[in-house]
C-alpha cells in the first residue's frame, strides 16, 4: 500500500512541476550520490571560471518527525492532491 501511495504522489507531483530537475531525493535514478555529484560539477566549474563558490550544508534527517500529520494533510490537500491520498 505504501508503494501505491508513493507513485501517485510522486506522479501528482511530477506531473504538476513540484519536482525540479535539480531535485536528487526520493526520484527515480537520481540520489544523493548523483546530487553530490552535480554540485561538484558545479562547483569545480565555478573555481575554475574563477568565480567563488560557497555551499552550505543542512541536515534534515529527523525534519518529517515534527511536522503533526493535520498540517501535512493540510498542505497536500491545497497542492491538490486527490482526497483519498490525504485522509488521515
């Protein structure tokens, strides 16, 4: 059930532009490995135009335990998601 639930989300969010090119997690043949890859690129590309480059790193790893499950619901619902993805 939770696979079901996770393609229709992430095919909702695909299909309405929520999902970027730059976005690495949880999609499809990208990770966190491919992200870290890009952003060197990038990078590596900026030094050697000689332009600076800064990075900031921030840690979200426990960031989807303190939102309460209402206000997730909530926000799905307004981004369009169909009811029965939303009840809780």
């Amino acid at each position: 059930m939770e696979q079901i639930l996770l393609e229709a989300i992430l095919k909702h969010m695909e299909n309405g532009n929520m999902i970027q090119d730059s976005h690495h997690s949880f999609t499809k043949s990208k990770s966190c490995v491919t992200n870290s890859v890009a952003f060197y690129g990038g990078a590596t590309t900026s030094v050697d135009k000689g332009r600076a480059a800064d990075a900031i790193y921030l840690d979200f790893c426990n960031a989807f335990d303190m939102v309460t499950l209402s206000i997730l619901l909530s926000k799905l619902g307004r981004e369009g998601f169909e009811e029965w993805t939303v009840r809780g």
